[in-house]
C-alpha cells in the first residue's frame, strides 16, 4: 500500500535568483524537466507534492539602496509573470484563503517573501509597497548587518535589533508582513520575539542543537518561538544540517564533502519537535539557493521522502501533515488579519 502524500508549504525557493543569474528571468519551459542544475520545475513541484510556495524576492547586498530596491521589483516581477504564463499550475496567493482555494483547484499556491532587510532601503514607504504587491513576509537581514539588525555572520553593530529596528518589527505587524528571522543573530532574534505581537517564522533555518553553526536556530530561541505560535521551517543545506559539512567549509572544503542525507534533515526536524513540539516545525528547503542537496533530497521533486523517513521513526500522519503544511498556513493566517485591514484602509 503506498503512503498517502503530504502536502508541502515550503518557506523558502530561491527559482527567481536563479532564473535571474541564469534564465535572463525567463519563465518559458519550467513546465518541462529543467536540468540537473536546477531545483526546481514544475515537474518536480509536483512529484514532491506542493501545495504552497513563499517564492523568494532574495537580492544579494551588494545591492544597496534603490538598486536593491529595483533589483526586489524584478524578483517580484517574475513570480507574477511566473503565476500569469502557467494559471493551471501556480496561482498568486496572499492569504492563507487563498492557500486553501488552491488547494482545492489543485493548483500551487504561489506567495512572495523578501529575503534581507537591505531591500527596504531603510524605508517604510518602500515596505509597505511590498505588501501592496503582495510580499508576505521579510527576513530581518541577509548575510549583512543592515541599519537595523544584526545578522547571523559578519559584523554584529547593535546586539540585535535597534531602535530602528522595533519601529519595522511594529509597522511589518500593523500592516501584517511576518517577521522572518531567519539569517539574523541569535540576539536578534530575541529581540524580535520580544517585540513582535504577532507569531513569527524562520522560513529556512535548521537546529543550533544538531549543528552549531550561526545560521541556525538555538534552543532557548526556540523555547520562544514556541511561546510565540510561530513556526521554525527546517532547511536541507547541508552546511547547515550537517556539523561535519560545516567544519569541511570552514576548513576551506579541502577533499570531497562529507556525507548529508535526509535522515540527516529528518534528525534537525525531530530536535525542533522535542523542544517546541509539533505544532511549530515545517519545512523550508532553500532550493535553488544552494549547491548540492542532501541525498535523498536532490530537488523539490524528493521531499516526500523526508516523510517516509519521518514515518519509519514513528511519526503519525496527522503530525505530518502538521509538518508539511498545516503549521506554516497557521502563521500565515494569524497574520492575515492585519494584512487584510492594511489593505483594505487603501493607507
């Protein structure tokens, strides 16, 4: 008898950085099996049993200012024209009604999060436009220390966030943008909880217990979150699933990679549960972000097999589903509440 197939809410697919860098922002034949250097295709969405996507509007921080609010805008672009070239298998999705419509028309819901707190330009016009073009979601910094928050590598200028920073942490919850917490320092992150009234999500990080690398989540942050009724969405990097993959990198990736499987993510997504509980796991493979995934979990065609993992340790399918989408769709609709006011105040 085959395993029924969970749906899958993912927080985080870097396609639109890719098709950038590679495509010429193209979205012709990603109705085909695109090559093996790409994550991502339709095809492939629909084997790993897609029911949502946060498509990322990521933009790296060489971008500064209005460049990288431009460069957000193309990003934004392509996940609309993305939606418009292929109705019968992506529709634009803002809330978590819309997440539902979809599911019901078997079609993929297609939302939008940005993926560095640079990308605003330091302003909340340009945040609040976002939103209006339908941004769901903003992770606080990239890989830089920005005006108002500190990130998880390189600089650390505030101790976490500034003052500047809970003015957007307060608009982001007025106008009902989650807080994404992922990439920022362990002292932002606290800081975000702290000041965000509204359950946050890490939309790709994995577990600081498994691996101590900066990118991801400590436990007592993660005792908060849970507090909090967010969700942490576990990624696949294997540098961030796997410690021995960290040190190789960190030891300048002399000699082959050391092995990451998917029982290796399967280890990060049962950490999480134990200290938050399962109503505040999911998923968030960054595809298309990364080199080369897990074994198993080569490309979004492969995520079922996280849950066959899942299954074979006991996990019934209830907690699976919760895993794979119904966690994600709770934070997003505790959300939409504000989202909807702000857009319907025309502000």
């Amino acid at each position: 008898m085959t395993n029924p197939i969970i749906p899958v809410f993912d927080g985080h697919n870097d396609l639109p950085w890719e098709s950038r860098d590679n495509r010429h922002y193209s979205v012709e034949g990603i109705d085909q099996e695109l090559p093996q250097t790409l994550h991502t295709d339709i095809p492939k969405l629909r084997r790993g049993g897609y029911l949502a996507q946060y498509w990322s509007a990521y933009v790296h921080s060489d971008y500064a200012g209005g460049d990288a609010v431009i460069a957000t805008l193309e990003q934004i672009d392509f996940v609309h024209r993305m939606c418009a070239r292929y109705p019968e298998t992506f529709k634009l999705a803002t809330t978590a009604d819309d997440v539902r419509a979809a599911q019901d028309e078997g079609r993929i819901a297609s939302l939008i999060g940005i993926e560095g707190g640079h990308q605003i330009a330091n302003n909340m016009a340009v945040l609040r436009e976002y939103a209006r073009l339908g941004v769901r979601y903003m992770t606080l910094t990239w890989n830089n220390t920005n005006e108002f928050a500190d990130a998880a590598v390189g600089e650390h200028k505030w101790h976490g966030l500034n003052d500047r920073g809970r003015e957007i942490v307060a608009e982001m919850n007025r106008i009902g943008m989650i807080v994404d917490l992922s990439h920022v320092s362990a002292d932002t992150m606290r800081d975000a909880l702290a000041a965000s009234k509204l359950p946050v999500m890490f939309s790709h990080s994995s577990c600081f217990s498994v691996n101590p690398h900066p990118r991801n989540v400590p436990e007592a942050v993660q005792r908060m979150l849970a507090d909090n009724d967010g969700v942490q969405m576990i990624t696949a990097v294997p540098g961030f699933v796997s410690a021995a993959v960290h040190e190789w990198v960190a030891a300048g990736e002399q000699g082959p990679r050391p092995a990451v499987s998917v029982k290796d993510v399967a280890d990060h997504v049962e950490a999480a549960r134990d200290v938050m509980g399962v109503d505040h796991v999911g998923v968030g493979g960054d595809y298309d972000g990364t080199g080369a995934m897990p074994t198993g979990m080569e490309d979004v065609g492969k995520y079922q097999n996280l849950f066959e993992e899942l299954r074979s340790r006991g996990w019934s399918e209830d907690d699976l589903n919760k895993l794979g989408w119904r966690n994600a769709l709770r934070v997003l609709e505790a959300n939409d509440g504000a989202y909807k006011a702000f857009m319907a105040a025309g502000e």
